[in-house]
C-alpha cells in the first residue's frame, strides 16, 4: 500500500509487470484470509518426501554430500520416469 504498486516476479508468467494497489483489493484480501474457516494443509510433494528422507543420513554424518545427491537423483529419476 506504502509504494502504491507491487511487481511480479521476473522468471513467471507477467515477467515482472507492475499492479497498482488499491485500497479496496487490500480490504477484500484481508476479509477473504480473516473469514476463511477451513484450513489449507500443507503436502510436501513426493520429491520433496525423497529429499527430506535422504537428507537425513547427511544430516547425522552416515553419508557424504555426494553419495546423498546421488541417492536423490536416481529415487528422483526414478520416480519421474514412472509417473
């Protein structure tokens, strides 16, 4: 509201376009959040499961960085060419 506008990202669809901000876009925002009743659950997708899984064994020293990346990238690979 402070600068009037606000950009969109460079790398999406609107390649950084600049929006004007009205007062009244903000109010009808914060109404739509304030009254929302159901809560949206966050699921970490299964790529995200494979890395945080994997991660693990880096994070208490069992594996190295590289053996880590390498179990990702074939679980990755894997996944991607069946679904």
């Amino acid at each position: 509201m402070q600068q009037g506008t606000v950009k969109a990202d460079e790398e999406g669809p609107e390649h950084g376009k600049e929006y004007k901000v009205h007062a009244a876009d903000v109010q009808r925002l914060e109404t739509y959040l304030n009254d929302a009743i159901h809560p949206v659950e966050f699921k970490p997708s299964k790529v995200e499961d494979i890395i945080l899984e994997e991660a693990k064994s880096y994070f208490i020293g069992q594996k190295s960085a590289e053996a880590v990346a390498k179990l990702i990238q074939n679980r990755v690979t894997l996944f991607l060419n069946e679904y």
